[in-house]
C-alpha cells in the first residue's frame, strides 16, 4: 500500500531524524508506529546513518503490529526484521540474523542487555509504549540504562506517559536524553519539581508538584519530545477506523478450516435460503471470536487469538477507558473471565460511571446499547470483539461514544480473523458497500463451492 502521511506524520517524522533521542506522545491510532519505521528507512536506506535497530515492544505488538506495518507499506519493503522472541536458542539464532531491525519484547531486556554487555550492537532503539519504563526501580530499566551510553538514537513512543502523574515522566526522558531535560537522577528531579504531600513521620506516601513545576516541565520536554492530540489534528470530533488482522497458528488455522468445512457441507447441494444462511453465517461467526456452541447449546473453546488481541489494544490504551462490543453470550462470559475489571453496561450505574471516568473497560452488546446511550462523556475507544450483520446495530453502537459533547477523535478497532468471514462482512456488510442479505448469501454460497470442489 502507498505510504500517504498527515501532515503531523510528516512534522512527527521530521522531529525523529533531526533529534537523536525522541519521543513521540502520540494518541493511540495516530499512527506512531509507521512513523517511526519511515524514519528508520531513510536513517537506513538513504543516510546510511544507522545499520542496526532494536525495536522493543509488548508481546503481541512485537509479534504482530511491528511485522504487518513492515509488509503494508510499499516505501518499507527494503527493511528486513528478525523477531527475537520465543526460547534462548531462537532468541540468539535471532539476533545472529543479518537484517536492519531487530525486534523483541520488554520480557527479554535483562537477558539482552547481560548477553552483549558492553558490546551493545543497536545503534538505534525504539522504545514501543515508553511508559512501560516509568519505574526507574525496574529491571527493564535498569539494564537498559547500562547500556543508554552505547546508543546513538533513542525514539521513545507513547500515548499517555503520565497516567499517574508526572513522577513518572523521569526515568522515560532519561532513556531518551540520559538526563538533560530533567536531571540526572530521580531524587534530583523530585527535589526540583517536587515537595511531600502525604506523609506520616518518615514515609512519604505521596508528592505534589510545586507552583509553576508543570510549566516548567513542559518546556523542558520540548527538547526531546512532541505531544499531539487527536482533536488538534484530524479536524475532529471524527471516527477512525481501525482494522486489525488476526492470523491464527497453522495448527489452529487447519482445524478451523476443518470445522468451517463441517458446517458448510450440508448445503454442498447449494440450497441455501435467507433462514439457513443466517444460522450459518451464526456459527462462522462464533468460530472467528474462538468459541462455537453445540447442539447441546455447550460451549467449545476454539482459539484465544481475538482475546490476546484485545488485551493487546487494552494494554496500549494505556490506562484510558474503552467500550467492548461483542457478538455472542460466550464472547461476553470469556471477556469478563479473562478481564475482570470489566462492568458491563447494564448494571445499575454503569452508565453514569462510565461518562465520570469511573469504568476502565465497559462491556456491551449492540443490541443493548445501540440507541439512545450517551457514552461520550466516559472515553473515546471502541473495542469490536466480534459483530453481526445488522448495520444498524453496528452504526448505532458506534454513535454511542460519537455524540455532541465528544472532544477526542472516536477510535473504532475491528479484531478479525485473516480470510475469516468477520472481515468479509465487515468489509462489505458493515461498511454499506452491499445489500447484507444478498452479500450474505453469495458469500456463503461461493465458500460451499470452494470447499467442494
């Protein structure tokens, strides 16, 4: 696909190659991650400035986010990645790649850092959710810190850096300048900034910041960092939406295939009417959220592909709410299983919660909530799990948070299986692009014919 950037994509590009450490305080779904990656390729490709990169990242963002931007964008096909993850063996047959970009996940910092010592190779590092280093009494940071000197560029990226106050600003710009914004240690920062807040005789529980400390603090931060908001630059309140493939394992991929199969078959004859298909469409869409119930009505756990992505997307949310849709009952039990921090919207108060920024995660269906809910008051993400072939459930749902009084851009995620029949309905169906019962209907006749030939 042909790279277009915003102009904040092109200003925030700008702003990593002119500044060897930079942080990039980008809203989530703006787009951090192939900024980055563009100005890494012409550090690499045109400015020969830089040969070895380590990208550092949660789990599932190493494994999935950094490798589907690389493959999307026509302008990154040069770059070459190594994923060092998985067990001690892969990690160094990994590293031992010749490639631009080494990506690995927070897990693995100690253990890099103890394996290479002072013979540090990674002239640049990227920092993927920077706040996941706001303890400068971590190990992650620590080891990290041994080896800042050996680092010529540093991108740190991030959507809310401080979501529990500018303390945790120190140890995240110290990975970027190795100090000069904000002090060289953290006592010293504190002192500066800081006074006691509260406190007993000799332990101090917590600190305030001091008159005029927070504008003084901004200011420094403008040598090493840039903070845009949603709302300043994609002339919002709008809707972005956000579509993320899920790719399921080979084991995982055949027994889906297989299942799929199973429920195609008795219609081999191409009978299929509106009835039979909404039962049909049913049931692949139950199997692409991981789940299927039987004809016992039990439920038989297929994959957790969709589960690990959500808490991937809660994860870089970084602490600010989000409203969850799903499709099915099983879908809503393994949510609140796997999330127990979860309200759902029909509880007593959940509604006046949410718009007081009370919920984290708030958990609805979109026949429940698709009309008249004022959810805009409360966060700004949408989350679908999983979703149906109503169009006016999905657009009304959708409006819940995209209401007048909203200040923030409304991000819409989709969380779909690759080739899964979710993002063919999303694609079209949901999308207005086609009738849903004629779609439907051709959809599901062109598989029969696929798996019977």
């Amino acid at each position: 696909m042909k790279y277009e950037p915003y102009d904040y994509q092109k200003y925030a590009e700008k702003f990593i190659l002119e500044n060897l450490g930079a942080g990039l305080l980008l809203d989530m779904g703006m787009g951090k991650t192939v900024t980055t990656l563009s100005a890494i390729e012409k550090l690499v490709r045109d400015s020969f400035e830089i040969s070895k990169v380590l990208i550092i990242a949660p789990l599932k963002t190493a494994e999935e986010t950094w490798p589907v931007e690389l493959a999307e964008w026509e302008h990154l096909s040069g770059l070459e990645y190594s994923l060092v993850l998985g067990s001690e063996k892969a990690r160094v047959a990994a590293l031992n790649k010749r490639v631009d970009l080494y990506i690995t996940n927070r897990d693995n910092i100690v253990w890099l850092v103890n394996y290479y010592k002072k013979n540090w190779p990674f002239e640049m590092v990227v920092f993927d959710e920077l706040s996941s280093f706001k303890s400068s009494k971590s190990l992650r940071f620590r080891a990290m810190k041994k080896v800042r000197p050996f680092i010529k560029r540093v991108v740190g990226l991030t959507g809310t850096p401080t979501p529990n106050g500018l303390l945790d600003l120190w140890s995240q710009v110290y990975l970027l300048d190795q100090g000069e914004a904000l002090g060289k240690t953290l006592t010293g920062y504190r002192d500066k900034y800081f006074i006691p807040d509260k406190r007993n005789a000799t332990t101090i529980f917590s600190w305030k910041l001091k008159p005029f400390a927070e504008e003084e603090i901004y200011e420094k931060l403008k040598t090493c960092c840039i903070s845009m908001n949603s709302t300043d630059y994609l002339n919002l309140p709008e809707r972005l939406y956000i579509k993320h493939e899920v790719t399921l394992p080979e084991k995982v991929k055949k027994q889906y295939k297989h299942l799929e199969r199973e429920m195609l078959l008795p219609f081999a004859n191409g009978d299929i009417d509106a009835g039979s298909a909404g039962i049909l469409v049913n049931k692949l869409m139950q199997l692409c959220g991981g789940a299927v119930y039987d004809e016992n009505h039990n439920v038989k756990e297929f994959h957790d592909k969709k589960l690990e992505k959500l808490e991937q997307l809660i994860e870089e949310a970084n602490g600010q709410s989000v409203l969850i849709f799903y499709a099915y009952q099983h879908e809503r039990d393994r949510i609140l299983k796997r999330f127990p921090q979860t309200v759902e919207v029909k509880e007593n108060g959940a509604i006046s919660k949410w718009n007081a920024g009370e919920i984290p995660i708030l958990l609805a269906h979109p026949a429940s909530a698709g009309h008249g809910l004022n959810l805009q008051k409360g966060g700004h993400i949408v989350i679908w799990y999983n979703w149906t072939h109503n169009l006016e459930w999905y657009q009304q749902a959708n409006k819940r948070l995209h209401r007048p009084g909203q200040k923030e851009i409304v991000l819409v995620h989709h969380i779909g299986i690759k080739d899964g029949l979710d993002l063919q309905i999303l694609d079209s169906v949901l999308t207005g692009k086609a009738n849903a019962q004629e779609y439907l209907l051709k959809a599901l006749r062109a598989k029969i014919q696929e798996e019977t030939i």
